[in-house]
C-alpha cells in the first residue's frame, strides 16, 4: 500500500534536508545550510554566528516546517529581537514554503498571531521577543526553539525559552556584541556535549564569486560594496561579513590618521557650498557652531558660547551671503532649543532652511539621522573610500580637506570626532547615545554635532 502524505513526513523525521527538497519542494541546500540542518538533528542545541547574505533565513524556515510536520503534536516556537524582524524577515519565509510546498501540508496559516496550526497544540508560533509572558507556559515532548538574529534578543527571553524544555534549539544571527547568552552559549558549547557551533563566513557563499547571485547570497558586487562602505577592518565587517564576535561592542566612526590627513590636506574647492547649524545655550553654556563646506573641504567655522539665536542666526546670513549659499543647503538643529529658530532663520532672510533632527529618521541600515548623517560623513573622510560612477565602476574620492578651521576649532573636532563611537543594533548601525557620548567626553560635542549634521540630507 501507498504511502500516505504524512507517513512520508513522519519518515523524514531525522532527514531535514531531504524533506526541504520532497515536501516543501524547495532548491537544495547549499554545504554549509545542510551541515546546520545536521547539527539539529543530532545537537541539542545548535548556535550559528554568521555573516549577511548565506541563506540562514530560508533554512531556518524550512527547519521549522521540518520539525512541526514530522512530529505529532509537536510544538515550534520562533522569535526575533522585533515584530519587524519577526513577521517580514523569518516568518514571510515561512509562509512562503507553507503555501508553496509541493505536497499539501494541511492546517492552516494564521496571521494574528503568526502561526502555523495543525491541530490545538500542535503547531508552530512566532512571538516577538517584546512579549516575554507569550513565550513561556508552553510545553510538549517534541518542542523546537528558533531564534533568530540571536544577538538582538534579552536575556530574559532565553530564560523564559529555556523554562519550556526544548528538545532542540538553534539560535543564529549576526554575532553583533561580546556578551548576553548567544555569545556566552557560543563561547561555552566546546565544553557541552550537547551544543554545537557552526560559524559561517559570508565570504564562503556558493555564489561569493559571481557578479550576482541567482539567490540573493552574498555575490562578488555586494562583498565589494560593503568592503568599501564599512572598510575590512570595521565591527560591521567584522560582524556582518566574517560572522565573528567582536572584542568589543563600540568601535570608532573616524580614525586618527583620516583626520590627520584631512587637516593638512590642502583644499581644492568644488561646489555645491552648505552650512550646518548646531545651537548651544549661549551665556557661557554650550558653543553654537557654524561650518560651512563645499565638496571637497570646510570653507569656514564660527563658534562662540555667548551667542543669543538672534545672533546665531546673523552670523548664518553673513556666512550665507559670503559664500552665496542657498538657503535649502542650511541646517539647523530644530531639537530642544532650535524648536524655533526657523523663525530667527526667517527675520534675516534665510527662509526655507532645512530642520534637523537627529534623534528620528531612522532607517534600515541607520538607527537614526544623527548615525546616518555621521556614517556619511565617515565616507567622506575614509581616504580608502571610492564613489560609484556606474554599476560596479569605483573610483578614489578627492580627500576632504580641513585645513581651514581656526585652531581652536581643529582642536575640539579632532577629540570629538576621535572619540565618536558606533554599536550595531540587528540590522542597524547606531552611534552611541548623546548623552552617554557626552558624559564620556565630560563637555558636550558642539563641533563633532555641527560637521556631522553637514551629511544629514545628501544621499
């Protein structure tokens, strides 16, 4: 007699890459995917540092689906250091393989919340790790731990994993910073049995020297372009790309000898011309800071701790009719004390300047504008950077110059951009906070605040 559809799945129990390929019908696995997939089977608990861009996503995907309908009554759950992370990274795969499986799997999909459901518990669930009470208080014979971006997610939520007993754990990600449990369980497994590591360098793709990758593995033209945004020797690199812990969680935006260079390089001038804006109390407070630049260097920089914002924003509109800059090419700090200098801005004639503020606008590679605007002005002054003039076509950028800040200015910006400091969040880059920054520099960074906020807007 025939087989049926689940006595066939029920054979695949300890075959997880066999089932990917018969029952969800899905492309093989490449080495490294199918090393992990034994390890789960034969490991209680398999932990994957890895780098960007090697499939752990889909395997993870298919992994789940492997576990839940192999075994009867079985329970999988899956988190993420975010909801965003969760239900548009792993578990949009997950669907994707439930409703494009080659032999119907039964059940049904739910979106609210994100679940596979065979029948009342048997089923696979996937909680953002926001939701520490959701994730303990289940409980079954067979019952599966995925963990994705495994770096990202609290302590909390692995004590509160490891209290519903699971036969079998992966956690996997990026291995984003020195402590909390994946790196201590990464670090501990060569004297546990029961743990295995598998480390994978985005570099060992099966696609890593093609152009591009048929995929989405890391390709030849993606190594390339994040080798020249982030340099090799960078935490990103580090991290995102040789899958290795870093020996600590902060590493410096700008280097000692890019701004050695910057500030004796001697300027080529090149437009367009702009200025940045960054208020300081005045009275003997903080400084207020001007710089204006051009493509290639600092034009000028004005600060002073006795400027009222009515003076401010005189000194704005001589240093704007000097050096004819439009007013849709000035920044301004619109945060606390800026709230309404737009107004000041306008009673000398510079209508239309463009508010900053640094603690919003994030993105997906940028915690927020104040990283982002920071991260390209990084670029700018990494003499080993190159602009992109076509597909796959880099050039050497002309060297910034700084040799035109007064003295006292280069002083301050030296330490402050030196002292800058940068974490990778997940999937985000995140300078260190403000407040923090300044409490470690013992005064606040006006001068590293104002050149930075120069790269706000361009893209």
């Amino acid at each position: 007699m025939k087989p049926s559809p689940r006595e066939v799945m029920e054979g695949l129990r300890e075959k997880p890459v066999a089932f990917s390929r018969a029952i969800l019908g899905r492309p093989a696995y490449w080495e490294r995917q199918q090393e992990i997939a034994r390890s789960v089977v034969r490991h209680h608990a398999t932990l994957v540092p890895t780098g960007n861009m090697v499939g752990k996503t889909y395997l993870a995907a298919g992994l789940i689906h492997w576990f839940l309908f192999t075994r009867p009554n079985s329970i999988v759950l899956a988190t993420a250091p975010s909801q965003t992370q969760l239900s548009e990274v792993l578990w949009s795969s997950v669907e994707e393989a439930y409703h494009g499986a080659r032999v119907p799997l039964g059940g049904r999909a739910l979106k609210s919340p994100l679940k596979i459901e065979l029948t009342p518990g048997w089923h696979a669930l996937a909680y953002s790790t926001t939701k520490v009470e959701r994730l303990s208080g289940h409980h079954a014979g067979e019952l599966f731990v995925v963990v994705d971006e495994a770096s990202g997610v609290d302590d909390a939520i692995f004590e509160a994993l490891r209290s519903c007993g699971p036969s079998r754990e992966i956690l996997i990600g990026n291995p984003l910073r020195p402590d909390g449990t994946f790196y201590e369980r990464c670090q501990s497994a060569k004297d546990n049995p029961l743990a295995h590591v598998i480390h994978i360098d985005s570099r060992e793709g099966p696609h890593a020297e093609l152009d591009r990758s048929p995929w989405g593995l890391a390709d030849k033209t993606w190594l390339a372009t994040v080798r020249n945004d982030y340099g090799e020797g960078s935490l990103w690199w580090k991290c995102h790309v040789l899958g290795v812990f870093p020996d600590d969680a902060f590493d410096a935006v700008f280097y000692r000898e890019w701004l050695d260079l910057a500030f004796r390089t001697i300027h080529k001038p090149h437009g367009p011309n702009r200025l940045a804006i960054d208020l300081g109390l005045g009275n003997g407070g903080d400084q207020t800071v001007l710089i204006a630049v051009d493509a290639n260097g600092v034009l000028t920089c004005e600060a002073s701790n006795q400027w009222t914002l009515e003076q401010a924003a005189q000194r704005a509109k001589i240093l704007a009719d000097r050096f004819q800059i439009e007013p849709y090419r000035i920044t301004f700090d619109i945060e606390g004390i800026g709230a309404d200098f737009s107004n000041r801005l306008d009673s000398v004639g510079l209508k239309g300047c463009q508010p900053y503020r640094g603690g919003g606008g994030g993105t997906k590679k940028y915690f927020n504008l104040r990283t982002g605007a920071a991260w390209r002005c990084r670029q700018r002054l990494d003499p080993n950077y190159q602009t992109m003039t076509a597909p796959g076509v880099f050039i050497p950028q002309v060297p910034f110059s700084m040799m035109k800040m007064p003295e006292r200015s280069k002083q301050l910006l030296r330490r402050e951009l030196q002292e800058l400091r940068y974490e990778l969040k997940t999937s985000q880059t995140a300078l260190e906070d403000a407040e923090s920054y300044k409490k470690r520099l013992k005064r606040s960074p006006d001068h590293q605040a104002c050149f930075c906020q120069l790269w706000a807007f361009m893209n």
